[in-house]
C-alpha cells in the first residue's frame, strides 16, 4: 500500500490507516439506529445497504436468515461494518429488547408500502431505533409485520408499485440522518482528510 498509494475505498481521512485503526475511529461516533434485512432467498440487495449503512455510520447491519449473502455490491464495505447474524425474526426482536442504552429496548420499525402503514415522512423516528426491510420482492415476513412497533412506507409518486429494499433502505437511512444527525462538514467524499501518522497494512 505504501509502494503504490492507498487505493481503498475510504475518505480521504482515513488514507492509509489500518484497517483496525478506521474501524476503531468509526467506533467512537458510530450513529445508535441499526438497519436489518431479511435474507431467506439470497437477497441481493444486502451489499448496497451495507454500504449505505457504512456511508451514514449506522451502529450494526443486522441480516436475518441466511447467513451468505452477495459482498460485491459492499465494495468492501463490510470490513468496516459491524454485521450480526439472526437465525430467525424472533432472535433479532429479542436482541432488541435489551439492546438499547443500560438494557433498554430498541424499537423495531418495519419499512415496506402496505396496507395500513405510516408515511415515512414526518414519523417521528427515535434515536435508537432498528430499522427493519424484507425480503426483495416479497417484503416484509409476516413475523416481522407482528413484531414491529410500526411499519413505515416511503412516499412514490410515479407507476411502479415499489423499490428495491437497497433503494429504500438508503431513503430510510437518510431520514434518520436528517432528523438526528449533525451533517456539517460531510458533504464530500474527503472531508476530515487528516495526516494519519499510522502504519498501513
């Protein structure tokens, strides 16, 4: 890396720092929202929303079912990115009861455009919180739809009937961001670049 300059895809702060030290720094101002992801049919969708949850410093990804999943669409992304793993809906909702600041419980709101759902839009998102997408084409599992305190759709104003889960996981994401985060000084992919004084590796 030295010989031929740090070609990771990271911001220009965190050139040639280790990969432990970026995670290590990540760790100290990583956001309290989660994002999960059902993954029964090999979604192709989770490597987009590990990126995009790296890219707003989301605490975890949480991907329920499958453990294996398509890493390209991560590009890399994952190495930097805490990722958990759910058996099932029922052992991420019960993670989630105790996961929260001194044991508190996290909210768990379902994101998908169904019937009786509530406009992502002006809903009052919490701080801690998990964010909760189905399965690409089939949405949300009728275990999640049971076990979120809510179900949240993403307004659409054209002709198709729904985006992909990494689309809306993205939008969702950023309406977190928007209402909770501090965005001055993150508008360009090198902002913060720094001297890091670390040995690459």
């Amino acid at each position: 890396m030295l010989a031929h300059g740090d070609r990771r895809n990271v911001v220009d702060r965190y050139r040639y720092w280790t990969l432990d030290a970026v995670v290590a720094d990540l760790d100290t101002r990583r956001h309290p929202f989660h994002v999960a992801i059902e993954n029964w049919a090999h979604d192709m969708n989770i490597g987009s929303v590990v990126r995009t949850a790296n890219a707003f410093a989301a605490a975890e990804v949480h991907i329920v079912g499958r453990r294996r999943w398509n890493r390209r669409g991560a590009m890399v992304t994952d190495r930097y990115q805490h990722v958990r793993y759910h058996p099932t809906v029922e052992d991420l909702l019960t993670w989630a009861r105790t996961a929260g600041p001194a044991g508190d419980p996290l909210p768990v709101l379902g994101i998908d455009n169904l019937p009786g759902s509530v406009p992502l839009e002006g809903y009052p998102l919490p701080r801690g919180c998990v964010l909760l997408f189905g399965q690409e084409s089939v949405g949300l599992s009728d275990e999640a739809r049971a076990g979120v305190v809510d179900v949240l759709h993403i307004a659409q104003f054209g002709s198709t009937r729904s985006i992909n889960a990494g689309a809306a996981a993205a939008i969702a994401m950023h309406a977190w961001i928007a209402r909770h985060a501090d965005a001055s000084g993150h508008g360009t992919a090198g902002h913060g670049s720094t001297a890091a004084g670390l040995p690459a590796g």
